[in-house]
C-alpha cells in the first residue's frame, strides 16, 4: 500500500470538486450506473470513504441513489439528478 501524503484543506476541497466533476461527467454519458464503476472512477480505496462521498454528493442534489430489487438482494443505482 502507497504511503500518502497529508493534504491541505484547500488540496482536499480541490480533489473534492475534482472527484464530483469526474463523477458528473461520466453520469452525463451513462446517466445511471453502480457502486463498483464509481469505485473505479473515484480511485477511493476504502468502501465507506467512497459512500461517504456519494452521500455527500447526494445530499447536495447532484446525484440521486436508487435501489432496484435483484433476486435476493437491492442493487443500488447511482445517476444524476434533473436539476
């Protein structure tokens, strides 16, 4: 595993914004997708890092989280919002 570098807050807030433009762009293209393709584009290792951000994106209204019913389980689809 790769020693990280502590980052500044406004370094942190910069890859934030980073992260949400890569986030929105590719939802502009493919409009829904799930939790492992976001994985991938984020490059977040940690599961709850990366749900935490979702979260955040969500309660800002840029994204919506939808859960469709698959066999025995909830899919959770990711996809942005109209506004």
């Amino acid at each position: 595993m790769m020693e990280q570098i502590p980052l500044s807050y406004q370094a942190c807030q910069k890859r934030g914004n980073q992260r949400e433009v890569a986030v929105l762009d590719f939802l502009a293209q493919d409009t829904f997708t799930d939790f492992k393709t976001l994985n991938h584009i984020l490059q977040i290792e940690k599961k709850g890092n990366i749900s935490r951000f979702l979260t955040r994106m969500v309660n800002k209204g840029l994204l919506i989280k939808h859960e469709v019913p698959f066999v025995s389980s909830k899919i959770a689809l990711w996809g942005i919002t109209l506004d």
